[in-house]
C-alpha cells in the first residue's frame, strides 16, 4: 500500500518508516528534525498564519522596536502544527504548494485535515502513507 498515490479525500497517517528512527519504531539512523519530536512521535508540518493572527501580532509587543540590524520586525509568515504517529488525517489537497516563509513558494506538499482536532496543516507528500 505505500506506493499507492494519495489522492483528494484519502484517509492517510504519518509513515512511520520515513519519520522516525529506530528506536522509535521506524528505520531512521537518527532523528528527521530533533530527538524530542522522535521521542513523542510528532512530525513538524505548518500551515500559513491567518490574517487575524497577522493583526494580533502587530498590537502584540512581539512587533515593536526593531531587529538586531536596526530594520523594522516582520510579521510570521507560517505557524507550526504537529502531526502525531497515532493519528488519521484527511487529504484536502494532494499536491500542493504554500507561501511559509518570506522567500518562494514551499512545493512538494500535501494539504490535510487532522480528524482529531480539525486544524489544518501542509506537510511533504512522501512523509504520508494511505491507510
């Protein structure tokens, strides 16, 4: 089943084998982003911040003064979302692309519901499995 091509509305889950090592039950010499993450089972995903939290963070102190070269603070472009081994999350978007950062557009991606929390989050394509 993991060479299966995962399509819109498709049931997926985190590949266990691509994102973990093995001592946490995947085939991993050493963890993709951090121990910690390896540890609890969660791989980083993000999803682009909503213009609502785009506001709350100009009238959070977070955006006064300035930066350590003396230009003004920008704005976070993206928010990070954990995706947990134990869980089943929709596909909403197979193939996708997202602005996350300040730089070009983040490809490789696929677009997912969490069924558990209903948050959404983009994370890369070969990191899923469809179940």
């Amino acid at each position: 089943m993991k060479n299966e091509k995962i399509r819109k509305g498709d049931m997926v889950r985190l590949d266990a084998s691509r994102c973990f090592t093995q001592k946490a039950g995947g085939s991993l010499d050493y963890p993709m982003t951090n121990w910690l993450n390896d540890n609890r089972g969660t791989v980083s995903a993000s999803r682009p911040i909503t213009g609502e939290e785009t506001r709350g963070w100009y009238d959070s102190d977070a955006s006064k003064g300035m930066t350590s070269a003396g230009e003004s603070r920008l704005p976070p472009r993206s928010v990070q979302v954990l995706l947990h081994r134990d869980r089943i999350y929709q596909v909403l978007r197979a193939r996708a692309r997202a602005m996350l950062g300040w730089g070009n557009p983040t490809g490789g991606l696929t677009k997912v519901l969490c069924t558990n929390t209903g948050e959404i989050a983009y994370v890369k394509r070969d990191l899923l499995v469809k179940i």
